[in-house]
C-alpha cells in the first residue's frame, strides 16, 4: 500500500520545524531574553566622590560566585594575622576575612580614587565591607556571595564622600549625612580647631552609655580626624560607637583611644614611638595612626587616618581629616598623605588597627 503526502503539507511541516530550530538558537545566545546582560560597563569608575547608588552603573563584581552550599569557595588559612583567604575554583582571590575583626576585603570592580591635590591616584579592585559581627573564623558563604555582587558604596567610597567637591547627600527625612566636611572652626591664630564629631557635623544629638551629647553649632559640619573615622565606619557602616573606651567592644572618641582599645586588633603596634617600614601587612580599610605633632605630649598618638591602597607611582596612600586642608583628603596640601617616604606623616606614620 503506498501512502501519498501532499507537498504542501510536507513544506508547512518543514517550515514549522526550521522556526523551532531558530528560536532554540536565539534562546541560548547572550543578550536574549533569559539569556543575561551584555550592556557595556565603563572599565573604571572614577571615585572623588559617591552618592549611595553611584556605584550602581558602574561596579559589577569581576567573579560571579556559585550559589551556597555548592565548591564555589576554597578557603586558605593564613597568618600574621591569623585570617582566611577566599578563592574561587580557578584560584582568584575573592575575600580576605581576619580573625576577630568586621573588615572584609573583597574583590570587586576596578576604581579611581583621585581628589584635585592628590599627585597620584589609587586604582584599585579592592572592596572594604563590615560583617555583622566579629569573624569568627567560619565564612557564611550566603553573607559572601551578597557582598561579593553589592554595588553600594563600600568604605573606601564612603569616606570619599567627605572630601572638598563632594555633593550634599540627604535620607529620606531631609538629613544631610555626606558631603564636603571641614575639619573645624577657625580659631584666633588662624587654624583649625579640634573637636568636630560625626553628630557635630550631622547637627543632631547622640546618647552614648546614658549620656547624651549635644551638636555643638561652631562645629557643624565639621569632622576632626577621628570624628571622620567615627562618621565613615561608626554612623555610615555600623559599628558600635561609645565616647569613652569599653574594652574594643565600640569605637571610642579619640586616635590613641581607637588604637589602644577600638574594636578588632592591632596588626601594626607602636614599638618605642618608632617610625614604620614594613607595610606588609596593611591592606585596603585599615586604620592608620601617626604621632605627627612636633611638641612633646602624652598620649604620643594623635592623629588617625584610614589606609586606601597603593597609588599610581607605588606608594601607600591613605586619606585622613587634617587642618591644613580643612578637613578629610588623600590629597598632598600641608603634606603628602603617604605612609612611605620621608615626608611628615611618612616619618609619623606608627601603628595600625583592623577593624
């Protein structure tokens, strides 16, 4: 028996399975509906200064991690200080996590730090995140793969946001908590005064330990030295703040405070009021702590800064609220901020803490 197959059954037959073909094809390329995102991103973002969703169009984390539970992470015990390493399957460097400490650092998208006095710039694909607690030397791998894929601002952006040029940030309520801060009022001799905390620069009050501290109007949007380091990883990243030192629980109101009894631990220790060297164990976020005053005085310690990372030209940069350039820079007015060489904060440069 021989069937017959009209030719114009055969033909609708081979167009409908040419059409499947083709949409199984579009399907699996990039850029599909389904398929991911191929937009073009700017290679580096440059960074004077952030508001909270700059980082948005221009950070991608540069490793995508596998969900949690899966091989995506391999981790590496190492020392001094006693920290785990984070890497991926090919063996990329993904996180740095230190024993008894909230920074993390993290790998991330390529950025500029620059302001208008800095010599050189830090490029940079480093990212300085605060956990929730302490590191207790187990990775929570859910915690990992969110920062590792946040666009916000990390710390380093934050304390950009200060810097001369930077734009007013305002929340929701009306309260501006970013911007161009000035170290303090002038005073009769023509210099910078002393004095200014986060809540002295936000105008609000702040209660620590039952006592409640009132702005001081003189120093409104003023931050000193440590009242920046309190603004960027106490009011804007969440650590604990007291005014006086209770044990490393919270981070207290002045430089030799925070180096002797804030929160994390110390990987760089003031040995004899000497000058430091050796930077090996610096990374990106960590506090960094200079006797820079000429006149002898006790506490040694008074100023505090934050280091950023290593510019352009090889040196290690760090940004700091200072009264020649009224208030925070990593700029080179009234001395190069650089931990190395024989400028002033190079020679004053004596200890550091992780938070």
């Amino acid at each position: 028996m021989v069937f017959y197959f009209p030719m114009h059954k055969l033909f609708s037959i081979f167009l409908a399975l040419l059409i499947l073909i083709l949409s199984v094809l579009a399907c699996s390329m990039p850029g599909a509906a389904g398929g991911g995102d191929n937009t073009a991103m700017p290679p580096t973002a440059m960074l004077s200064f952030l508001t909270p969703t700059a980082g948005t169009n221009s950070s991608t984390a540069n490793t995508t991690p596998l969900a949690a539970g899966t091989k995506a992470y391999h981790y590496a015990r190492l020392s001094a200080p006693p920290r785990t390493q984070v890497t991926d399957a090919d063996g990329h460097w993904l996180a740095t996590f230190t024993d008894n400490a909230y920074t993390v650092t993290l790998s991330g998208a390529e950025r500029t730090f620059t302001e208008q006095n800095a010599k050189d710039p830090v490029i940079s694909t480093v990212w300085v995140r605060v956990l929730p607690a302490p590191f207790n030397g187990i990775v929570d791998e859910n915690w990992l793969s969110h920062a590792l894929n946040d666009h916000s601002p990390d710390v380093l952006a934050i304390a950009l946001q200060y810097i001369t040029g930077a734009p007013p940030i305002t929340d929701s309520n009306g309260l501006q908590f970013a911007g161009k801060a000035s170290y303090g009022p002038v005073t009769e001799d023509d210099t910078r005064e002393e004095g200014g905390d986060f809540n002295d620069y936000l105008g609000i009050a702040w209660t620590f330990g039952g006592i409640t501290h009132q702005p001081r109007v003189r120093f409104f949007r003023s931050l000193d030295c440590s009242g920046f380091m309190r603004m960027v990883w106490g009011y804007r990243s969440g650590l604990p703040l007291t005014y006086v030192p209770n044990g490393g629980k919270s981070i207290p109101r002045h430089s030799w405070e925070i180096l002797s009894s804030g929160p994390g631990i110390v990987i760089i220790p003031d040995v004899n009021d000497s000058q430091v060297t050796d930077f090996s164990r610096l990374a990106p976020g960590d506090l960094v702590f200079f006797h820079a005053k000429t006149e002898a005085h006790d506490p040694q310690i008074d100023h505090i800064g934050m280091y950023l990372g290593q510019d352009t030209a090889g040196n290690y940069r760090f940004i700091s609220s200072r009264q020649k350039a009224d208030g925070p820079t990593m700029g080179d007015f009234g001395g190069n901020s650089l931990l190395n060489g024989k400028g002033l904060y190079a020679q004053a440069f004596r200890a550091a803490r992780r938070f």
